[in-house]
C-alpha cells in the first residue's frame, strides 16, 4: 500500500514539474518580441536568429515574411506626393506638389500631410486584416517628398517638386516630413517618409538611367541642390533617404561615397535608411540597346555589393538578390549586411510592426478617415455648409446651419433631397436672391426643387454666375427651353442611360465581359 502511494506521489510531483515546466516555458517569450526593451536590443537580437538567406530576403523592397521568426510580409513601395493616390482605396487627392507650393504655406500642407498619414495608416490597418501587405501601396514607408530642384519645364517631372527655390523647397518639405511622421516624442512613428531623389537629380528625365552630373560646383551643390536633404535629414529626422538614379561626378548615386558617406552619414549624422530609386542599382550593370545604362559594373553581385558597402541598405528591385553569390564570392560579408539590416529592421520596429496593436496607437486609426468629408475639404480648399431638416452637430469638417446661412456663403450650392411638399421650389425668386453673384448652383436630385421660370430670371441677369442641371422641372423639356440658349448652364441628361444606343451598348459590354470570363480572358476587372 505505501509503496503505491509513493508511485501515486511520484506520477504527481512528475506531473506537477511538468506543468510548470510547461507554464514557465510558456511565458518565455524572445527579446525581439519584448516590447519593454529598446529598439536597438530588439533588433539585435532578432538580427542574431536569422539566416544569411533570411537577411538578404529582406533587403528588397518586396520583403516576404519569415514565419519562423514572426516577420510579416511588407511591401517597403508607397508614394504620397499628393496623397496615398496609387492606393486601390479611394483615399483623398490633393493638388500636385507644385501646386501646393505656390501657397506659399508651409503650415496649411503640414495639415494635408497630417491627414495623408491619417489614411494611410487606415489603408495599412485594413491591408493587415486582409493579409496583402505584400501588396505594393499599402505600407507605411512613403517615398515623399521630392526635393529636387525644377529649374528646367523640359524635365517632365517638376510637378512632383516644390519649384526651383531652395528655401522654399526647405520648408515644404519639412513640413511634409513632420507631417507624415509625427513629433519624433511617441514611441512609436505613425508613418515613414522619404527625401528623394539624392542628389542632383533635377532632369532629363529621358537619360536618367545614364546621365552623369558633373562639372557641379561646389557653390552650386551646396546652395542650390542640398540645402534641402541637410534640413530634411538634421531638422526633420527624416527616416528614409532615396538615391537616384543618375551618376554624380562618375559615380551612381547610389554608390558614391561622397554623397552618401562622406556627406549624408559622415557630414550630416544620418543613421537611418538609404534606399535606392527603383531599377537604379540594375543600371550599374545591365546592358540594354533600348536603354541606355551606366554599365560601371560588370555583374548583379558585383553592383549590389558596392552599393551595400556605400550605404545604400533597401533596394527597389531584384538586383540584390545577388547578394547571395556576393557573399559565396567574398565580395562583401556578413556582418555588411547586418549594418543595412538593423537600420531597416529597426525601422520597422519605430512603426510598430511587431508589436501587438493595443500598445500601438495608429493602429486604432478607422478606416473612416480615408476620403472623409473633413480630407475632401482640405484637398478643395472650402468649407462645407449644409443644411438639413434634421438638425444635427457639426462633424468631420461640416458645419449644419440654416438654409439662408448656406445661400448666402457659399460658392457652389449642390442640391440633395427628396421631391416632397415641403421642399417644392425651395429654391425660388426669393432665395436665389441671397445667392452670391459669383456663386454656381447644382441639382442633381429633382427638377421641381427650382422654380425654373425664377432661375431662368436669374441667369438671364447674373444674379449667379451659373448654374449645372441634371434634371428639369419638366422632362423631356421643351425645344424653346430658354435653358438650352444660356452661356452659363450646363444640362445633362439625367434619363440619358434609357435610349436605346445606350441600352443596346450596355448590352453588348455585358455580353463581352461575360465571354472574357468564360475564355480566361476577363475584362472590366474591378477587384
């Protein structure tokens, strides 16, 4: 009987070890992982557990996941010169950058970049719950802004830029920078950007792939096509600096040791991310008749090298794939690439990517900010008054007032309602008088909202300056229709879609798409 009770005993205390065993096992969990260490301790010990091949996977601006080590896929391509545009999401537009320098106003486009970031850090929240941040445009690395100098129309791309000022160009672009960033006292960054392209990349844009900026003075590099990358890089901590594609003085910008280690990281202090301009470190070396390259060397691993070694730690590309031979070759070594790869892993760090969202604020942004009525305004530059008869608080940008309120500031009045009683040629003799003269009116919701023989009136005498309809009191309206002879209306077809061309049209584009299908050959694709 003792003898079982110490087997029982035994089998207990054995499965009691186990479970602790198991419980303490449990709560180890990896320094990488451990949110209460720093950056630095993090990446270095994530740096430590990965494999050469697993190094250089992440060195391409496609960088997959490593499951292993809880290393999510992330597409380092995203572009918000003017907003997140090249997103598959409807997300806010808002004018070019040349545009928004003629403002004059840094503050106001240290607004629009706030808001920029905003949705994009919506857009990156949705992509992780669908899984397609591997997706180009969905990340939170925007290669924004371009501080290139404009001083030639011919170059194509002055349009991306802030004009040919170099002070001006200073302050838009830190504007952009602290905008999309953030203050620099969070733990964490809400976005990434960008200062591009590194340097003296201001056109043609037809030989970017070979041209070589040389005979640059000193003068003129440092006064004109730099001022703005320093303040980028030591005023606004700008995390992310792009090479470009031409040669400076002989060498690709990507490799030259002048701009990017004596001057960038030496001269000026920066630690962060060089990335190179996308297909620029292919132009080292690959030979093509169609388009001419630099060919300053002789193979993939022997250009990738070089770059790595001059600083340039991301590519957007494939060449650095080659890598792999580099480092079989003893053209560059391991612990080169550990240089490159802690600054990109610990930029991924500053953003939160692999830490749980509860400790990461952005990470609660809704998707509700993407092209909000508050963005819209912004981008367009207006207010938005409306009027409702359900009253109701002010939101997102849109201020509710009365009718008369609305009329009398605003310069385009839109109309949206029903057909009802009560709203019956609410827009009559008497309210157009309260109109703007400068103003449009707009009606795309039923004709007998307006009292047409009113605005008729109206426009005849400039009361407004014009006015666009997609309905009419009476439809078809008359041949001797005075609306169809002002110089100041616009008239569409609100019932345009019923003839039947169109119908017959619609038709046949139905037919197609469905044939398109069936053959592996869809079109109108939408998602």
């Amino acid at each position: 009987m003792l003898e079982m009770n110490n087997r029982y005993f035994t089998k207990v205390l054995l499965f009691g070890m186990i479970i602790i065993t198991t419980s303490l096992q449990a709560q180890v969990i990896p320094p990488y992982l451990n949110t209460d260490l720093s950056i630095d301790e993090r990446v270095n010990d994530l740096v430590s557990r990965m494999t050469l091949e697993e190094k250089v996977s992440q060195m391409t601006h496609t960088s997959r996941g490593i499951n292993r080590l809880g290393i999510p896929d992330y597409n380092w391509w995203n572009e918000c010169l003017h907003g997140e545009a090249r997103s598959t999401e409807k997300v806010t537009v808002f004018p070019q950058p040349i545009g928004l320098a003629a403002s004059f106003n840094p503050e106001e486009l240290f607004k629009s970049a706030e808001m920029i970031s905003d949705e994009g850090r919506a857009v990156y929240n949705a992509s992780v719950k669908k899984g397609n941040t591997l997706n180009r445009y969905t990340g939170l690395t925007f290669w924004t802004p371009n501080v290139n100098i404009f001083r030639d129309p011919r170059w194509g791309r002055g349009m991306e830029t802030y004009g040919e000022d170099p002070f001006l160009t200073t302050k838009m672009g830190l504007a952009v920078v602290k905008g999309l960033q953030g203050d620099g006292t969070q733990k964490y960054d809400k976005a990434h950007a960008c200062a591009k392209h590194y340097a003296v990349h201001s056109g043609p844009e037809w030989n970017r792939h070979s041209y070589n900026a040389e005979n640059i003075s000193i003068r003129d590099l440092r006064e004109t096509y730099l001022p703005a990358f320093k303040a980028l890089v030591t005023e606004g901590k700008v995390k992310e600096v792009m090479c470009a594609y031409n040669r400076f003085e002989g060498k690709p910008c990507c490799s030259s040791d002048k701009l990017l280690i004596d001057i960038l990281r030496n001269s000026w202090g920066y630690d962060n991310i060089i990335l190179s301009d996308c297909g620029a470190i292919d132009d080292f070396w690959r030979k093509d008749k169609n388009t001419p390259r630099h060919e300053t060397h002789p193979d993939a691993e022997s250009a990738s090298a070089d770059a790595v070694l001059n600083g340039t730690d991301l590519e957007c590309g494939g060449s650095y794939r080659a890598l792999n031979k580099a480092l079989a070759d003893g053209k560059i070594s391991e612990k080169d690439l550990d240089v490159s790869l802690r600054r990109l892993l610990k930029g991924r760090f500053e953003l939160g990517m692999f830490d749980p969202d509860e400790r990461v604020p952005y990470s609660k942004i809704p998707y509700s900010v993407v092209e909000s009525p508050e963005h819209i305004a912004k981008a367009l530059d207006m207010n938005i008054l409306v009027y409702t008869r359900t009253p109701r608080a002010d939101e997102d940008g849109i201020r509710y007032v009365d009718l008369e309120t609305v009329l009398k500031n605003s310069d385009y009045v839109s109309l949206h309602c029903p057909l009802t009683p009560q709203t019956k040629h609410m827009i009559n003799k008497e309210t157009l008088a309260l109109m703007k003269p400068t103003a449009f009116l707009i009606n795309t919701s039923r004709g007998a909202l307006i009292d047409e023989p009113a605005l008729i009136e109206a426009l005849e005498k400039h009361q407004i300056a014009g006015a666009g309809l997609d309905v009419q009191e009476t439809e078809p309206p008359k041949a001797d229709n005075p609306l169809y002879t002002l110089d100041n209306v616009i008239l569409t077809p609100h019932m345009g879609w019923k003839g039947l061309e169109t119908r017959q049209r619609l038709v046949s584009i139905l037919a197609g798409n469905v044939k398109g299908f069936l053959e592996g050959t869809p079109v109108n694709v939408v998602s």
